[in-house]
C-alpha cells in the first residue's frame, strides 16, 4: 500500500517574483536586420529554447 502526499499551499508566496540560474550552452545563434541577436541555447537539464542575447552572461 502506497502512502499518499499531502502538501499544503504556501499561500504567502503565490505571486511573489525571483530568478534561478541555468548553465547553458549555445547552439545556434542569428542576428536579425535590426541588429538584435537570439541565441538557441541547451541548458543544464537539456531543455532547448531560444532567446535573447541580453538575457543571458556568456563567459569570455
């Protein structure tokens, strides 16, 4: 018999905004006419996505 989960919303924190840091990797990059500049990137869990160049720090 499998015991059940119960958890209780921890309503204080709905709403609230932060940030988490992922490292990732480039994989594909363009720039478009107006200059701007959209990597893909793999992250540190594997997810793939696009975004912008500003959003992320890349180590020089």
């Amino acid at each position: 018999m499998e015991k059940k989960l119960t958890a209780e919303q921890v309503r204080e924190l709905i709403g609230q905004e932060g940030s988490y840091t992922r490292y990732v990797t480039v994989i594909d990059a363009k720039q478009a006419e107006n200059g701007e500049v959209n990597v893909r990137v793999r992250d540190s869990i594997g997810k793939v996505y696009w975004t912008g160049l500003d959003n992320i720090d890349l180590y020089r």
